[in-house]
C-alpha cells in the first residue's frame, strides 16, 4: 500500500496541474477583492447611518420652522 501511495504522490507533483501557478493570481485577486468588500460593506454602513442621523436632524429642524406670511 505504501508503494501505492508513493506512485500517487510522484505522479501528482509531476504533474503539469501541480506545477502550474496560474491559477494562484486568481486566488490572490479574488482575496483582495472580499476584503476590499468587507471594508466597503463596513464603511457604507458607518457612513450610511451618519448621513441617515443627519438627514432626520435637519428633517426634524426644517419641521420646527415656522413660515412667516
């Protein structure tokens, strides 16, 4: 069983799909891009509850406003 495994093993690391690194750039844009997403998602949703606060404020001032005639 042993020789088995070794044959196995000779037969994956000379293989051209085990030498093969282009598929690696791939993996690494791929993780820039879920972090770069994480960050946006983050970002977006300080941001966008900030903007929401700020929104109702000057909603909430303009309300209390009395038009004079």
């Amino acid at each position: 069983m042993s020789s088995y495994i070794e044959k196995a093993r000779a037969r994956l690391y000379g293989s051209k799909l085990a030498r093969d690194e282009a598929g690696l750039s791939t993996v690494e844009y791929v993780i820039i891009l879920v972090l770069i997403a994480a960050i946006a998602i983050g970002t977006w949703q300080t941001f966008g509850n900030k903007v929401k606060t700020g929104l109702v404020n000057a909603s909430t001032e303009f309300d209390s406003v009395k038009v004079e005639q």
